[in-house]
C-alpha cells in the first residue's frame, strides 16, 4: 500500500525551512540595493536644453557612481526574480479560495519580470552614459541619458500590473494584510500616472513624472511588508512542524 501524497510544505516540490526564509527575506535584500543603487546612479540629468558643459560635468561628477549604482541594481534585479517567484507562489495559495487569483498571480509575476527589467536597464544605461567621464561627448551623453525615459516607462508599466494585480489579489484573498494590499494599489495608480509624460513630452519636466518617485516608493515598501510577512509566515510554519520536517 502506498502513502498518499500530502500537500502544502511536505509536498516534493517544497523548499527546505531554510531556503523559504532565505528567498522571504529577498524581498528586503532587493529594497535596500535597488535604493541605494538607484539613488548612486545619477538619474538626475541635466535639462536636455542644458549646454554641452553641463552635461560633460554630470558624466564627470557621476562616472563612479553610476558604476557603484548599476552594479548594486543588477544585482537588485537578482534577487527581485527569486523574490518574484516566492511572491507568486504565496499569491497562488489563494487560488483554491479566491475566484480568478490565478490569472492575478500571473500578472504580478508577469510584471515584475517585466518592471525590474525596464528599471535595471535604465540604471545601466546612464552608468554607460557616464562612463567615459570628462572625456564623454555630451552629444553622446545627452543622447543615451535621454533615451532611458524607455526603460523607465517600461519599468513603469510592469511595476503598475504586479502591485495592482497583488493588491486586488491582497484585498480579496488576505493572504497579506490589508493595509499591505492598499499600499500596492496606491503604487500602481502612481506607476501609470507616470504614464501621461508622453502626453506632455518626456523631454519636458512634468508633474506627473513625479507618480515614478511615489510608485519607487511604495515598490520599495511593498517588497520590505511582504518580505515580513512571508518570513514570519514561514517561522510559524516551521515552528508546528517537527525539526526533522522542517529542515527536510
């Protein structure tokens, strides 16, 4: 006679304790570098009607640090995948209970994929915009700097669907705290108010470039609040379970 198969943690396709609260605590990890990196990197250009000069002494200023700030959202961007994944499989717990969580679920992976992609490739491209320093032709500078405001919509557009698609899931289903949920969707009408800088010109300073600061933030929050709550969710698990379980 066979054991039938039980599901859940004990499942084969479970992590051990250990791993779960690695990848739990990535959450954090990805804030605090994406952040940092993001903040090094010198995202805040010249006007693009700024004389030659001036963007000549914004590579110079910003060579070093832009290279330390790529380098940390790279690596950001690292641990934000296998904290995606973790994040999907908490969402699609709520697929037995919460009508259409599924479809969410795959949104939110879906646009994290895509948001930490778009963010990651703007940060290296102003560090490549930087990186010849004072030596930089400012034509070339301006250019490259210019064409980020792609990269960052895009960052923009995937951020929106995985904290909409996480908060709406978040409010129906409970698997993370309410006011974790609302902060998601905060961010994500942030993220796609970024959006309408194309209506004004993404050349010209708006205010609705301003959603991106407010979206980076709740991201930021989003990614520390369910970090948390999935690693205090994982403990308590392990802590009903035997010791022989738990680390098997």
């Amino acid at each position: 006679m066979t054991t039938p198969r039980t599901t859940s943690d004990r499942s084969a396709e479970a992590l051990p304790t250990s791993w779960q609260r690695l990848l739990a605590l990535s959450g954090i990890a990805f804030a605090v570098l994406l952040v940092v990196g993001f903040f090094l990197s010198g995202g805040d250009t010249p006007d693009y009607t700024a004389a030659d000069q001036e963007w000549t002494t914004w590579a110079e200023n910003n060579e070093l640090k832009s290279r330390i700030g790529a380098f940390l959202t790279l690596i950001a961007g690292f641990v934000f995948l296998h904290f995606a994944g973790t994040i999907r499989t908490v969402l699609g717990t709520a697929e037995a209970t919460v009508r259409g969580s599924g479809q969410l679920a795959r949104t939110a992976f879906a646009g994290a994929v895509t948001g930490i992609t778009g963010i990651t490739m703007a940060i290296v491209m102003i560090a490549g915009a930087s990186a010849a320093g004072a030596d930089a032709d400012p034509v070339v500078i301006r250019a490259v700097a210019s064409a980020t405001v792609g990269p960052f919509l895009v960052a923009a557009m995937g951020f929106a669907a995985l904290l909409a698609a996480a908060g709406l899931l978040t409010l129906r289903s409970g698997v993370f705290a309410r006011w974790i949920g609302i902060v998601a969707l905060l961010g994500a009408v942030a993220f796609f108010v970024t959006f309408f800088t194309l209506i004004v010109g993404p050349g010209e300073d708006s205010v609705f470039g301003y959603g991106f600061f407010v979206g980076f933030l709740a991201i930021a929050i989003w990614s520390i609040a369910t970090s948390i709550a999935r690693y205090r969710a994982v403990a308590t698990t392990a802590q009903e379970m035997p010791a022989t379980e738990a680390d098997s």
